[in-house]
C-alpha cells in the first residue's frame, strides 16, 4: 500500500533543491503506475484480466441449475427446441425467439447445458465489459476504462445477472452499437460511410431486440441522434427521411422476419399474442410492491450513479457531440426502466453499461479517491479500486444470499432422481423448478411450464387462456407426481391455489418433501385409485 507524507510539496522547505529523476531510477510507484497504464492499454491483457474476474466473480454459482428460475425456463426451452419443440406454439413465454434460440445453439454444446449456458453467458459478460472499456477510452485513460469494465461485471451480480439472464446477453449487442455511434460521431462530416455504419448500429439494435425487447428504448435513441448527426452535418431534409426509413427497416428486420416466419407456418396470431400483447395485459403486482423494489434498485445503484456523475467534471478531452451521445445512452435506458414499470432486480442490468462508461473518467482521476490516515501517515485508495471493492462486496453477499434463498443443485436433483425412474407420464410443477421438466426428461403437460404464468394474479389475463380452465385441464389428465411449495408464493392466485389444495390433499399423498433454498418443495403422488 502506498504511504504519503503529512506534508504535500507546496509545503516542503525552500532551500531543498528539486531533482530530475534520471530514466531507470524512478521511484517505485511511479514505475508500478507506469507498468499498469501499459498493461491496461493492451486490449489482449485487458481482455484476460476481464475474464479472471468474471470467473472469479460468477463460479460460485457455476453448475447450479437453479440460479434463477427465468435461465431454468430458457435452457428447457432451447433443449425442448432441439426435440422439435416451438415457442409461442408448445411452450409459451413473452421472450423473443432470439433468446431461445441462444439457448438451443448452448444446448448442441452437449453435456447437461447447465454450466455451458453459465460459461457462454460470461464470456458474453467479458465481451460486453472489453466493448465497456473501449467506449470509456473516449472519456479516461487506460485505468479508468479497465475499471469501467470491471465494475460492470462485479455490478451484473448484485441485479440478478450471475447466471443468464436477457440482458447479460443482449447489453452485448447495445454496447456494440453504442461503439459504433462513437465512431460515427467522431468522423467530421457524414458520407455514405456514416449512413452504413448507423444501418450496423440499427441491425445491432435489432439483434437485440429479438433477445429482449426493452432494447427498443435505446434503439429510438440512437436513431434519432443518427438524424440527429446527420441533420447537423448536412444531410438535407429528403435525405434524412431516406436514412432514416433504411434504419428503422434494420432495426425491425429481425423482428420482422421471425413474425413473417410464425405468420409463414400459420402460427402469426400465437407469436403476436405472446410477443406483443401479453405484456400489455399483464396486471401490476401492486403500488407499494412496486415502488419497494424501486428504492432497491435506486440504492443499489446509487454508487455507480453518484461515480457516472462525478466523472462529468474529470472527463479527457473530448467532442461535445461525443459526450451528448452517451449522456443519452443513459437517459435512455433509465428511461426505458422506469416505463417498463415492475421494476424486477435484472431490469437495471441495462443501465450498468452506460453508467460504467460515464463512470469511467471518476475511477481514473489521479485525484479522485479515498484518504485513509492515521498520524502523519495518509493511505490513497484509488477511485476505481475503492468501487471494485465495494461492488465486489455487495456482489458476492446478494449472489450468496441468492443461493441460500433459491436453492443449490443437489437439493434439486434429489427430486428428480426420485421421480425419473417411476415417471410413465408427465410430471406436473405447480410450485416448483422448472428445471425439473429437464432433469426428469418429463414431458410438458401444458403450452405454459413456466409455473408462475398459470399460478399468479398478475398473468391471469395475459398469457391468452384462462389459467383455472388450463389447471383443470392438467389435472383431469391425472399426473402421477405434482410439485408444490409447503410455502406458495403471496401472489398465487387464490381459486388457483385453493382449487390446487384441496385436489391434491384429496387424490394425492406426499411423496417427498426437500428444502429448496428457503422453501420446502412436497413431491405429491397420486393415490392408488384415485
């Protein structure tokens, strides 16, 4: 650790000549800050050092299948794909197809999928924290930028991002178009070049999209400040409406070709029910819930906001434009957060990669930082440094609290060891992992295996039938083992949850009951004769 003295230069005696520090003989801070900065500002080193810490940071959960109840439900999805399987037709969800299809390109990786979905999904984390990096360098030097990129992947365990979450995977495709914007904007006027490179930005943006449509918010914003760009420099009025057409068609592109391949097979109605219209039926979970998972959020990033903020005044030289366009970024993914409105701990994981960027110029400021003393001895703890430590703290106890709440493998795994050899027929979760369809090889008793969206309120209206009518449905076909929860979630459904009740203490005997995390899932089986 490095010591200063009480007493800084202004304060040394007069009559102490000042020296020239011959090459070679430099102190050795100053060569271990020198041997950083190099190293920093190598892309393949930085690259390396991204992804130590990002295994670092996410091996806990390596190999668990249950991280977060939305990867066990892409990863059935993507296996269930492989076996002919379509979403939207025989497993329903709200998800884009460029999600699942991630998922079922993981699953032809071989082996059990668990961890290779865990390991593809860092490597986007890496890939998305060099692109971080890379983008910062127009704000800070080679320290701030390295930091930029590592706080991003400490930062992405704290919102719910240590397994495979959406925006793990598409924060890829927007921090790349967010590249590609800064090279626009820096080139002096705006040619046929500038208009291809905003046609890969709005592909980027699309790709995105068909991940998670919540990219849509930072979509719009590029593509006005593409018209934006170009209106400055020059880009008469017809021009502009030409442009921004040939933009708005790269950005739907993706979209459009999946709806036009759904409508081709006759399936058009199913894709745009699930896709577009079940997230406007879908019900709020409640004000109060609502604003609570908010203030969480706000608190939780509040460290990086405050350093994003701090960085404005420390930035390196650079355009106005530069700097307008990733104020925005920002302002637009915020945006796109609280419009979206149910305020999920992984909806702030697309606010991460801005909010680095701008953080960057903080974290790298030779002055920024904290001052420990003690006598007349002080310790500098650089900007960057202090965050990392704090990050990597808070990361570590919410992704360990996750693993005590939500449960680890071999808990789950001793269900399905027990169902698979006497399973002849389809295993029902009610209350449960879905994981459990994948470990048991069961097949799905229904279009809808995701257990929350025939168990809770706030789906009733939006998955497209009547979640009584479809739990009947499933029961009248007499499954031999049901899953259930010994304590259901607040928000089940009450004439799903006491119809599910009194069938299963009527026609069904536990069979099995396991801790789960927090909870204690009951195996049911069916009863002789019933």
């Amino acid at each position: 650790m490095q010591h200063f003295p009480a007493r800084t230069l202004l304060d040394a005696p007069r009559h102490r000549p000042l020296r020239l520090v011959e090459p070679g003989h430099l102190p050795w801070t100053a060569r271990v800050a020198a041997a950083t900065r190099v190293w920093a500002s190598n892309p393949a080193l930085l690259a390396a050092l991204l992804l130590v810490v990002a295994i670092a940071a996410r091996a806990a959960q390596f190999g668990n299948p249950v991280v977060q109840v939305d990867d066990e439900f892409y990863l059935l999805t993507g296996d269930r794909m492989l076996h002919g399987a379509l979403p939207y037709v025989d497993i329903w969800d709200r998800k884009p197809i460029g999600l699942f299809l991630i998922y079922a390109a993981i699953r032809l990786l071989g082996g059990e999928g668990v961890l290779a979905y865990q390991l593809v999904a860092t490597l986007f984390a890496v890939a998305t924290a060099f692109v971080i990096a890379r983008i910062a360098r127009n704000l800070a030097g080679p320290h701030g930028a390295a930091a930029a990129g590592v706080v991003y992947i400490l930062y992405l365990g704290i919102f719910g991002g240590e397994g495979g979450q959406s925006p793990v995977f598409y924060n890829l495709f927007v921090a790349l178009a967010a590249w590609a914007m800064t090279g626009i904007v820096r080139r002096p006027g705006f040619d046929w070049l500038g208009f291809a490179g905003g046609l890969g930005v709005m592909l980027l943006i699309g790709a995105a999209m068909q991940v998670k449509y919540t990219a849509l918010f930072e979509g719009v914003f590029f593509g006005l400040a593409l018209l934006w760009f170009a209106g400055q420099r020059g880009a008469g009025r017809g021009a502009l409406v030409a442009m921004g057409a040939a933009w708005i068609a790269a950005a739907l592109l993706p979209t459009l070709a999946a709806w036009g391949w759904y409508a081709a097979i006759g399936q058009g109605d199913a894709f745009v029910q699930a896709n577009f219209l079940s997230i406007l039926e879908r019900s709020s979970d409640g004000t109060g819930i609502v604003l609570k998972r908010l203030g969480w959020m706000a608190l939780l990033l509040a460290p990086l906001g405050i350093a994003a903020w701090l960085g404005r005044g420390m930035a390196r030289p650079v355009s106005e434009d530069v700097r307008k366009l990733l104020d925005g970024w920002a302002i637009a993914a915020i945006g796109g957060v609280l419009l979206f409105g149910t305020f999920f701990d992984h909806y702030a994981l697309p606010l991460v990669a801005p909010l680095c960027v701008l953080a960057a110029a903080w974290f790298g400021d030779g002055a920024a930082g904290l001052v420990l003393a003690s006598g007349r001895t002080r310790w500098r703890i650089p900007a960057g440094v202090a965050m990392m430590a704090l990050i990597a703290t808070i990361s570590l106890n919410i992704v360990n609290d996750n693993r005590r709440d939500r449960g680890w493998g071999p808990q789950v795994e001793r269900m399905a060891d027990y169902i698979r050899p006497q399973l002849r027929d389809c295993l029902y979760v009610f209350d449960g992992e879905p994981a459990l369809y994948r470990l048991t090889g069961s097949c799905l008793p229904t279009r809808w295996p995701f257990p929350s969206h025939l168990s809770l309120t706030r789906e009733s209206r939006a998955i497209g039938v009547d979640p009584m009518a479809e739990v009947k449905r499933i029961m009248a076909a007499r499954p031999e083992f049901v899953v259930a929860s010994t304590r259901p979630d607040r928000d089940l459904s009450p004439e799903v949850l006491d119809y599910m009740t009194g069938l299963l203490a009527r026609d069904y005997a536990p069979a099995l009951e396991v801790p789960v995390g927090s909870r204690s899932r009951i195996v049911y089986r069916r009863r002789a004769g019933a």
